[in-house]
C-alpha cells in the first residue's frame, strides 16, 4: 500500500499484510506473523511503503475451536517506554471474526464432518488473515525521530464456548524493511 507522507502524518492507518511474532500462545492458542516483522521503506518519491502481513492462529490438539473477535497493539520504544508526541493505542476488540478450528481430525482423511468417537486429536491453524495495521503516525515518528526500529504490543482477544481469553504477543517495526511489489 502506498500513501504519502503528506497523508501519514494526518494520522491516516496504513493496511500491512505480511510479519513475524515473537511468544504469543494462550488457552492453547498459538499467534504466527509471516514475515517476522512489521515495516516500511520510503521509495524515491518520498512514498511511505509498508510491507503487508498475514497472521494465523494455532490450535493445540485435542482443544476446541475457538474465534480471534478483536486485537489491540500499543507501540512503544524497544525499552518499553511511549513513542513521543502520537497516539499509539488501537483498540478493535469485536472487530473480527476468526475462526480457529479445533484440534482434531477425522479419523478417515476424506470426511470433513466426524462425530466424537470418529477422531483423533491434531495440531490445527486457522486460514491467513490480513491484519495489522500501522498507524501514519507511527511511520512518520520513526522518521523524525531517527529511530529504525521500534516494538507492537499486541493483544488478540478470542473466546471459546462462553469463556474470553487474550493472546499477548510481540512484534518489532523496522524502517527500513524490503517491501516488494
């Protein structure tokens, strides 16, 4: 996605879609990036180039399905201190609707449908999804500040059956960062 400078710094969100995370596992529920990390590059006509990323969430065998409803990401300084000078919180809790299957499979490999008896617990990951976003106002405080790197908190909110449970997790945003076409 490509947007100018000019528009980041009015606080427009940029769309990523391709990273890497780092911990990230509760209620059995695994959070994956690929590639490892958030980013961007300025190309020559001063366009803020963001890389895309695609998340997927792991289900342990034998746990229910379980579904991703929201995240939110905080980004701060590799020290863990506030970015200076932006709004650095996105809250979408509700906002999505992942499904991640239950860790089982059918005993015979051409039934999708089985009944209890007629699996067996299996490692399951949900379809990539793209996902995060980057606010302008993270890119353009990388920028000013000389700081080529800095860290996403981010929490995924999921529930299974009638209980809520987050996923904590981690990611580093570098500028810059290969973004291809």
């Amino acid at each position: 996605m490509r947007l100018q400078l000019g528009s980041l710094a009015a606080g427009l969100l940029l769309l990523l879609s391709g990273c890497g995370m780092m911990g990230g596992t509760a209620g059995g529920i695994g959070v994956h990036f690929s590639p490892s990390q958030l980013g961007f590059e300025v190309d020559t006509d001063g366009t803020i180039v963001v890389a895309t990323t695609q998340v997927t969430f792991s289900n342990s065998a034998g746990s229910r399905a379980a579904r991703i409803i929201g995240y939110e990401i905080t980004y701060v300084q590799l020290a863990g201190t506030p970015i200076p000078g932006i709004e650095n919180v996105i809250f979408n809790d509700g906002m999505l609707d992942i499904e991640v299957p239950a860790g089982y499979e059918c005993v015979d490999d051409e039934t999708i449908v089985c009944g209890p008896l007629e699996r067996r617990p299996a490692d399951s990951t949900s379809e990539p999804t793209n996902l995060v976003t980057l606010p302008g106002g993270v890119a353009v405080a990388m920028l000013d500040s000389g700081h080529s790197v800095v860290r996403a908190d981010i929490t995924f909110h999921a529930r299974r059956d009638s209980a809520s449970f987050t996923i904590p997790g981690q990611v580093t945003v570098t500028y810059p960062v290969a973004v291809e076409d």
